[in-house]
C-alpha cells in the first residue's frame, strides 16, 4: 500500500484480489458463512447471527485497541457475486466490507474491499486524542486491514482448492 495522506473523512478504501481454481459457486459457500470469518482472521474473534441473513454480531480484539464488539447488517448479498455488510449503523457506517466474485479463467477473481468511515469507529478516538497524526493513523490502519485481507483471500482459496 502506498501513502496517500487520507484522513478519515476522506473514506480511505482498501482492497486485495486473488484467483481461485474453482468456479464462483463453489467460492460463495466459504464467502458468506460468517462463521468461518474468525478462523481466517487474527483480529476478529467471534461471529454470530442475531437475524439470520441480516445483522450479526461481531467480536474483536487487537492490542492497541483492547476489545471491543460490533453489530454489522448485510447490506448486499447476491450470490454467487457480491457479499457486503456495514459496521454499526448501515445509513453511517463506521466501516463497509465487501468480497466480490467474478468468472475469471474458469475459475473466480475474488476481492475483498473496505472502506473506513463516514460514521466513528475506534479509530476516531485516536484520532481525536492526535489529530496531528491522523493522516499516519490512518494509513497505518488500512495497511493492517491490507494485509489482514490478502491473509483471509489467501485461507479462503486454500480451503476451496484444498477441497
């Protein structure tokens, strides 16, 4: 990831990609069962339904943060192509995370994307206790989230291909 100065307001976005050697409907399966989300993940601990479908809450932990939990509601869910929730509120969220399908080369080019922001997260109060630093804080943030993603693409596509 490359410096590129964003602040929170600005909606930074981070995305990483991968092939796959299985057609998208056999990637959707491990795509969409939230309850997989924390074996692929350092960060998120637990994961678990409050509507089936529609909101489920999660658990997170990371050292500068401590832990914290969130509530996020699918807001997109088309398979096999598109799979995205937003963290908190869906009219303002404090994230949106989004992993999307394609054919590709018989088989699925899968991304994974974020976006920080507009709504507060945890982040905003480090922020606000260095608003010197934001630009830093930020991007050191999306790099974590960068390399988070290109660790949870690269467990997806062994569990698909490793089938």
């Amino acid at each position: 990831m490359e410096w590129t100065g964003a602040r929170y307001a600005d909606k930074p976005t981070a995305e990483v990609s991968t092939w796959i050697d299985a057609v998208p409907e056999d990637v959707w399966p491990v795509v969409s069962d939230i309850s997989l989300m924390p074996s692929l993940s350092a960060e998120l601990q637990s994961v678990e339904w409050c509507e089936e479908g529609r909101k489920f809450l999660g658990r997170s932990k990371h050292d500068a943060f401590g832990e914290w939990e969130t509530t996020s509601f699918v807001v997109e869910c088309e398979a096999p192509r598109v799979f995205a929730w937003a963290v908190a509120d869906p009219a303002e969220p404090s994230a949106i995370w989004k992993f999307t399908l394609e054919p590709d080369n018989g088989g699925t080019r899968l991304s994974q994307w974020m976006q920080m922001g507009p709504g507060r997260s945890g982040l905003s109060f480090a922020i606000d206790r260095m608003p010197e630093k934001e630009q830093k804080i930020v991007f050191v943030r999306l790099r974590e989230f960068e390399t988070a993603m290109t660790g949870n693409l690269a467990a997806i596509k062994e569990r698909v291909e490793g089938r």
